[in-house]
C-alpha cells in the first residue's frame, strides 16, 4: 500500500500552489529585503533628503516656494491615493472627498471653537478616517469600474453636502480666516517654512508607507492586486485589507486638507470637485503605480504643468492632453520610475566603480 504522503499532487493542490507561484513573481530578492531590514538610509534617499533641504535655500523664489508648497500637498495626496490603487489594485474617483473632510474639519474646528491647528491637523485625519471606514464596509466589496463609479458618487455626495450645509460649511461661499499652523506658538507664515513643514510631514508618511508596503500588510496587498480570488485562497481577507488601506489613504488625504487650508486660509466647495480626484489618479499614473516616489514626481510634474499652461488659458487643456498621452505612451510604467532607475544608476556609478578598481587595480 502507497503511503498517503507519496500520492501525486491533486488538482487542488496545484490551485494553492499558484497563488504562491505568483506571490514568488512580486516579492524582492532576499538581498533587497535584507537591505531594507538595515536601519540605513539608502544613497537615493540621502540624495532626495539633500534636495529637499537644499533646493527652497537655493532658489529663493516666492512663488517658486508656494507652487512647491501646493506640489507637497498634492504629493501626500497622491501617495495615500498610490497605496490603495498602486499597492492594492482598486480604483477611488472620490479622494477629493476626503480632502475637503480634512479641510473642513480643520477650518470648522479653528475658526469657530478656536482649536489649534495642530490638534486639528490630527482631528482632521482621524475624522477622513471614521468615514472613510463608515462608507468603505459596503463599497469595497464592489470591484473594478463598479467600485470607481460608488467612489464617484460619493464625492458628489459630499460637495451637495457641503454646498447645502450654510451654518456648518458657509455654503458656496465657504471658510475665511483659518489661522496659520502652528506649533508650540511657532507659526508657519511664510512660504518657505510651509515648504518644510509639508515637505517633512510627506517625508515621515513616505518612510511610514515604505514600511507598510515591505510589511506581512504590504505583502497580502500585492497579493489582492494580483488575484483577489487567489489571495482569499490562500487565507487573506481582502474585504478588511482593503478596508484598512482605504481608511489610511483617506487619514492621508485628511492630513493633506488640513495643511492645504492652513496654506490657503480658506476652504471653498470648488477645490473639492472630480477635477482634484481625477487629477489625483493622474499623478500616481504619471508617476508610476506601484512605487512610491513615483506618485511625488507626479505631483510635482503635474502641479508645475497646471502653473505653465495657467499662461496660455485658451491652449492649457489641449496642451495639456497632448502632452499626458505622449508620456503615457512613451513611459507606460511611469515617468517617475524611469527616471527613478537612471537616478540610480548615476548615483551608484562612481561608488561601484571605485571598488571595481579596488578589487581590480
């Protein structure tokens, strides 16, 4: 008699053996795991970090500032939006909902019960979050174009919302007078310390993120986007991965309204429309789904093309189509990405080559 575990694979076996095939296609080489396991900064890191510190110092511009400013708000917009589209696979038309929740939330809190902004900042992103959880349980169980659309809806539910709501919201005319950031009595008031206060609120979300995504989390999310079918099978549920990541996207966009007000000193219904979440896609598609820095080049791409094209009104939009097909035509995986791996290259060079000729003199 044949022992039992001698027997040849079933057909089932061979269903659970794929979702792990495909898990195999996904995950890094044990060498890039091991470096990011390393608490070091890699060198593209501490050049990005370089610039950041350095560019606002040497391109001392006004305007040049603020559009960075507007740049860094997008970005954490955009990469809360790349962890639920790029990571997870499912698509949300209804960001900018969840924007303007964090943006009103922090200019209903400051300018009528005369909270700071920074117990705001966080109330904002923790109220994105509870309806954002509210209203994920049932859409996400929709998938695809079905899911893109409820996201939709929802978006335009809220700007009726706010539009109708004139003793909470102001109506169409809005919130005038929100304060400055501040914290500890330190205001940010000039353009150039909101640069590095947005720019250093992305960077801790961008080091958060980029640990979630190497996390058990960041593994079953590359695994839902792939099959969500195959992932179920293999004991992940996809109904509350999505869930979590949905509701961390939107404390992301609640983080991004509530500086954009701080910013601006007002929150106008108009900002909040289909055009922010459309653009929003946009930019985690320019950049590169599935990438982090990607979705920031993006942002910066795209916020410095809206203030170029601002010139020519008349030409913007068919200027502006033109140029977004050619790039995704030309950089399918993203422009971001592309440039991310010559960046890497150029910037590991001389170091690599250096101990090449150590080895051999």
């Amino acid at each position: 008699m044949v022992d039992s575990s001698k027997k040849e694979y079933r057909k089932r076996d061979y269903l659970y053996l794929l979702p792990l095939w495909l898990l195999s296609l996904i995950v890094p080489d044990a060498e890039d795991l091991y470096s990011y396991q390393r608490k070091e900064f890699k060198r593209r890191d501490v050049f990005y970090l370089g610039i950041f510190l350095i560019l606002p110092l040497v391109w001392n511009d006004l305007h040049f500032h603020h559009l960075m400013v507007l740049a860094g708000v997008n970005a954490i917009l955009a990469l809360g939006l790349s962890l639920f589209l790029g990571y997870a696979g499912q698509i949300s038309l209804g960001h900018a909902a969840f924007f303007g929740i964090g943006a009103y939330t922090t200019a209903i809190l400051t300018t009528r019960y005369g909270i700071s902004p920074f117990l705001a900042f966080w109330a904002s992103a923790a109220s994105a979050s509870v309806i954002a959880y509210l209203i994920g349980r049932p859409l996400l169980k929709l998938k695809g174009y079905f899911l893109a659309l409820a996201t939709l809806g929802f978006g335009e539910i809220f700007l009726v919302f706010v539009k109708e709501s004139q003793p909470l919201t102001g109506g169409v005319i809005g919130i005038f007078n929100i304060p400055w950031f501040s914290i500890a009595g330190f205001l940010f008031d000039t353009y150039l310390k909101q640069y590095y206060l947005i720019w250093g609120v992305l960077i801790g979300l961008l080091l958060f993120s980029k640990n979630l995504v190497r996390s058990k989390m960041g593994r079953a999310l590359l695994a839902i986007a792939v099959s969500e079918d195959a992932a179920k099978s293999i004991g992940i549920n996809a109904v509350k991965l999505k869930t979590e990541i949905f509701v961390l996207s939107a404390a992301y966009a609640g983080f991004a309204g509530s500086l954009f007000v701080c910013v601006m000193s007002i929150a106008n219904p108009d900002t909040f429309s289909l055009g922010l979440s459309t653009l929003i896609v946009m930019m985690v598609i320019l950049g590169g789904m599935g990438n982090l820095y990607g979705p920031i080049f993006g942002s910066i791409f795209l916020t410095g093309l809206m203030d170029l094209l601002g010139k020519y009104q008349e030409w913007s939009l068919p200027i502006y189509g033109v140029l977004f097909i050619l790039l995704l035509i030309f950089f399918p995986e993203g422009v971001g990405k592309r440039l991310g791996i010559r960046l890497i290259y150029l910037i590991s060079y001389f170091p690599k080559k250096k101990r090449r000729e150590e080895i051999h003199p």
